[in-house]
C-alpha cells in the first residue's frame, strides 16, 4: 500500500477501533493529506515503499485517516493490530517512529480513544477517589507537603520535617521525586522512621495522615520495596510514571498490592511542553488511568509549571470522565503553590483533588507554613477571604506577607 491508500475519508470508524486525533504539520515538500497517510502507514501496517510480501489480510489491518481538518487529523485503527495489557505496544504503535518522519515538520498525539475490548485487559485503578475518600473519612480537598530541600536531608532532619507538618494540619507528607534510596537517606530506615512518626501525629491529632514514599527504582527493586511498605502497614506509595515507563508502571499495578498509588510525572514536559509536538498530558493521565494509578500530578495553572488553566481542566476531565469501569483518578495539583492560591485552586478544581506546597510550606517555617496552609483552606471551605481571615490567623498573615496573593493566567 502507498501511504495515499491510508485516507479514507468515507470511512466512519466501529466500536472495535482504537481512534487517535492528532495535530500534524507537513514538512515544505509534502501535502497534509500524503502526511497523514504516511502517519498511519508508519503506525500501523505500512513502510516508506510498498512490500511483495503484504498478503490481502493485512491490508485489512491499516489504519485508516478518516478525518482531515485543518491541521486536525483522525486515524482509526483495527483492534487487532493491538495485544491486549501491553501499553508500551500500543504506544510504540501509535506514538513510536510517526514522530520523527521526514514527512512531518511536528506531530502533535492530542487525544486518544481505547475501545472496550483493550480496556477491559488493564486493571485501572484500584482505589480511585472513592478508595482514598475512605482512607481519610473527609471530603474536603487534602494537603499535601513535599519535604524540601527536595533532596539531601538525613533521615533523622527528613523524619521531623513530615512530623511537624503533619502534626500542624497537612493530611499528606511526600517524597519529592528524585529522592529513593541515597546514602543519606536509604529507603528502608526511611520507611520505618517516617511510619512511625505518622502513627504519632495520627495518636496526637486525631486525624489520619498518610505518607507517600518514593518506591522509584529498577523494577525488582521497586517490587521489593512496595512489598515491603505494604508489610509496614503505610497505604501509600509514591512512584515516577514517565522514568519508570509504562511496563514498569504495569507490573506495579498488577502487584495488586494493597497501597494507592500516588503518580509523579517527573520528565513529562520532555514530550508534552511543546504544543505542536509530542503526547498531550491529556493521552499520558488516560493512560495511567487505565494502567490503575490512584492519583495524578495534573498541573495547577497558577503555580511555578508551565500549563494553563484549559490543559490543566483537561487533564481532571481525562482522570474522571467516564471510562469504561475504571474509577475516577483523584488530581493532585503541585509546583509553586502556597497558601495564597487555596480559594483560586479550589475554584478551578472543586473539592476532589489535593493540593500540595513543598517550598509554600517550608520557605516559612514547617509549623508556620503548614498552619497556614490549613487556615488558608478553612477560611476558604467557609467562604471567607484570606485577607479577612488572616486578620485573626498569624500563621496565615506571615504566609500572605511572603508570598502575597497571585492571580491566575
Ligand atoms: C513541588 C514539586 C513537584 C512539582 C512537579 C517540585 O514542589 O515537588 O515535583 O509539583 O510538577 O519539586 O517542584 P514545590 P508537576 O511545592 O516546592 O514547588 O506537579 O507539575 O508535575
Ligand atoms: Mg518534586
């Protein structure tokens, strides 16, 4: 088949396809419709010239272009070109060499539709919002903190900065991502020592905390060290989606292991940043959500990270739309926040997400900072302005002197 056999315009695609929309930009020598075929050859069936050995029957396996609008194209593809439970083949499929043809100038993967007969071969999550909303018996949104500095504190310095913000109102304390298992701070000493100061803060309280440690690693190792804090009793772990990669993510998942599974996109913008080119987060958040990741990084619109307030409303859409069975996914918002942004974050996100300040909590004092987090979310549950409330609310005084209050892009 030449790539031009791969447009079908008339085409309207079946139940059984998996659709892919994507974004494509010609280079100077070719027209967008030959693009677009050569993208669907390449993803599909096809090469750069036609083959003696193609049979009839794989003919019926290309992709088909069904739709050209624009720069907006739609490509349907016959489930059977997919093996069902293989993410990293799906993605090598439609998301693997299209992206550096000479055909093609930039590529964009915008959205991408599973049909049910693939889905039905993934897990999914296996708390989802429901399943944490149990853990902590609330339901206003949670406060996370990220220990910082995000990377070289001993496990001793480590251990009391998540007491002390637990102990002064934050629900959540987390590894940050590149923390695993240094010298300074080796994992296992680190999960004992931080457990146990949970269960501390917890007896103080009277409120559940959880901590999210990081269980990045090579795979086996990673097994080693979920099993080992499910053993502990902790619910949580934390894991990188993008470096680990999605077979990784997979084995995880299929663990079973009784522990939500808190997802930290680290590396993501290498392929999402760039808006002509690349995987949109939309496709990455429906795809951990299909693999079983319980919580996601999705952006914030406000903070230190690049997306805007659109992208990052998408990105909660694709975590709790209707997919097949999957539950919902709970959206974490993280990167630059502090106190300030509680009342525009619960504005754009309502109250199923958790928000999380490392350097918004701990650039005060971890007791001032986390004080002031929960004051800024109760002022704001309670429909009262954080320069009203801070008038009788020091902690949060302190953090609206720092940081002042930052209006959303
Ligand atoms: C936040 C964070 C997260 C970012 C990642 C950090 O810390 O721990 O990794 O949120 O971005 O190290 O930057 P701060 P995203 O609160 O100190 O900014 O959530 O967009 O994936
Ligand atoms: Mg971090």
């Amino acid at each position: 088949m030449r790539y031009e056999d791969y447009v079908d315009l008339g085409y309207k695609p079946g139940k059984d396809d998996l659709v892919c929309e994507f974004v494509l930009e010609p280079a100077g020598n070719s027209s967008i419709e030959r693009a677009a075929g050569a993208i669907a050859a390449e993803s599909s069936t096809g090469t750069w010239t036609e083959v003696k050995t193609e049979k009839k029957y794989v003919r019926k396996l290309a992709a088909k272009v069904f739709k050209i609008e624009g720069k907006r194209i739609n490509v349907a593809y016959p489930v059977e070109l997919f093996e069902p439970g293989n993410i990293p083949q799906i993605l090598s499929s439609v998301a693997g060499n299209i992206f550096g043809m000479k055909e093609i100038k930039s590529l964009r993967l915008v959205d991408l539709t599973i049909p049910e007969k693939l889905l039905k071969s993934f897990k999914g999550p296996k708390y989802g919002i429901k399943g944490i909303r149990k853990i902590f018996r609330t339901n206003r949104p949670l406060l996370g903190t990220i220990i910082k500095p995000k990377i070289g504190l001993r496990t001793e310095e480590h251990v009391k900065v998540a007491y002390e913000a637990w102990v002064n109102g934050i629900d959540i304390v987390k590894d940050d991502e590149n923390l695993s298992s240094q010298n300074f701070n080796k994992f296992e000493k680190r999960l004992e020592k931080t457990f146990k100061a949970k269960e501390k803060a917890e007896k103080e309280t009277g409120e559940k905390k959880a901590y999210m440690i990081n269980v990045t690693a090579e795979t086996q190792e990673m097994l080693k060290r979920a099993k080992a804090v499910e053993n502990v009793g902790n619910e949580y772990i934390m894991v990188d989606i993008i470096t680990i990669g999605w077979s990784a993510l997979q084995t995880l998942r299929n663990q079973d292991f009784n522990l939500v599974i808190h997802a930290h996109r680290a590396g993501h913008a290498a392929l999402t940043r760039n808006s002509k080119h690349g995987i949109s987060m939309k496709v990455i958040a429906k795809l951990a959500r299909i693999v079983g990741v319980d919580q996601l990084h999705v952006g914030t619109g406000v903070g230190k990270m690049f997306e805007k307030k659109e992208e990052v409303l998408e990105n909660c859409k694709a975590l709790k739309e209707g997919l097949w069975k999957f539950k919902p996914v709970m959206p974490v918002a993280s990167g630059g926040l502090h106190p300030g942004h509680i009342p525009q974050l619960i504005k754009v996100f309502g109250n199923d997400f958790i928000v999380q300040a490392g350097g918004g909590i701990h650039s005060l004092q971890t007791r001032i900072g986390a004080i002031a987090m929960r004051q800024a979310l109760d002022a704001a549950l309670e429909g009262i302005s954080l320069q009203e409330y801070s008038k009788t609310h020091k902690e949060l005084k302190l953090a609206l002197n720092k940081f002042g209050f930052v209006s959303s892009r």
